[in-house]
C-alpha cells in the first residue's frame, strides 16, 4: 500500500493526529515542527498574502500559518484527511489536489509549504512536486526534507546493519542532494532549520525562485 492509499483511508485520517501528535513525545514533536515552520515563515521574503499548504492532511499548520500573518489554503489527496481540517480560520478554505498537478494558477499564491511528503516520493517525483510548488509561489516555499547524516538516522541505519534488515534511509538527502534537487525545479535555497539540532532528521528547507540570468 502507497502512501496515497492509506491516508484515504478513514480508519488512518480518523486515528492520525492521535497516533503521531498526542502524549509527551507527539506533541513534543508537533511544538518543534511548527517552531521550526514559523522561524522559516519570518525568514521568507516579504509578508503576507495566500499561502498554499499541500499537503495538508488534517489542517495541522493552517492554524499556524494563519497565526504568522498568512491566510492558508489547504489541499490535500485524501477527503477523510480534508474533512477533518480546521474551517473556522481566515483563510481561503480547503481543496483535494494532488502536490504534483495543482489546479492553480501560476504565481498566483505568495507561498507554498511541503511538510510530510517528500520521505514518500522518488526523487523523480520530488522534483515534479517541487517544479509545481516553484509554478504557483512568488515569493518561496517551505519544504520539509529528511536529512540522511542526522544522529538518529545514523543510529537507526546501524541499528538496522546489525538486524540484517533494510535500512529506512532510502528518501533521506544530504544537504548537498536537497540543494541539488531544489535546483532542478528553479528554486533555490535560502536557509535550512533543523526541527531539532544535531538530533533529528526533519529538515525545513526555505527556498525562493533562482534569479533568472540576463540574457
């Protein structure tokens, strides 16, 4: 089962904030990605205006993309993940999309943000999602990568040797690989926020259009 496949699925949309999000660890972790979200936001050139969250499962920074002075548009494959978004913020409200194909038009959304997609993708797949996120965004998109030489992706990589299973590592990027596939899309890359220093593998990636060289 793909990824598209499961967060279709009613029991998983129902369950998923629960599963990942609750208790000392989840929510630990849900404070850090959206600190690490914002610091990027305030780093993002200009302020303002419509920013494009795909996909946004369940709505889990639309709240937080309104709070940064941003009003949020969600999209997302899965209707059980829309259904259960947040629909009393002041944003544009919500859209079933896929990051690869968006129904909108180009630049016509100051900003876009990735988060929790990229680790499920092929690199041929990225680099669609990223030329799109490139096609509608002005000003940047925030991205969310896996770091390959992160501590814990280090330690779960040995882990994994000494099991004798398939290491998780595979969507996992350096820094010089992220900058490389940003590149290709026509962005490039403004300044990288781990979600926790030296420990995590989570990654925000802001990235801006490449200045087009005069002819």
């Amino acid at each position: 089962m793909n990824a598209r496949e499961k967060y279709a699925r009613e029991e998983v949309a129902r369950d998923y904030e629960r599963r990942r999000f609750r208790g000392l660890r989840g929510s630990t972790l849900d404070r850090r990605e959206r600190a690490a979200l914002v610091r990027a936001l305030a780093r993002a050139p200009g302020s303002g205006g419509v920013v494009l969250d795909v996909p946004c499962g369940t709505g889990r920074f639309l709240g937080t993309l309104a709070g940064a002075g941003f009003r949020p548009v969600g999209a997302d494959t899965s209707r059980a993940m829309i259904e259960r978004s947040p629909r009393d913020l002041d944003g544009l409200g919500l859209v079933r999309a896929d990051a690869g194909c968006l129904p909108v038009r180009t630049a016509s959304v100051a900003g876009a943000v990735c988060v929790r997609l990229m680790h499920h993708l092929s690199h041929p797949e990225r680099v669609a999602v990223l030329r799109e996120l490139a096609r509608v965004a002005r000003r940047f998109a925030v991205v969310n990568y896996y770091h390959r030489h992160s501590f814990k992706n280090l330690l779960r990589t040995a882990g994994a040797r000494l099991r004798g299973s398939p290491s998780r590592a595979r969507n996992r990027l350096t820094r010089g690989e992220i900058e490389t596939e940003v590149g290709l899309a026509g962005l490039r890359v403004v300044e990288i926020f781990p979600v926790t220093r030296f420990w995590s593998e989570r990654l925000m990636v802001l990235a801006e259009p490449r200045p087009t060289e005069p002819r």
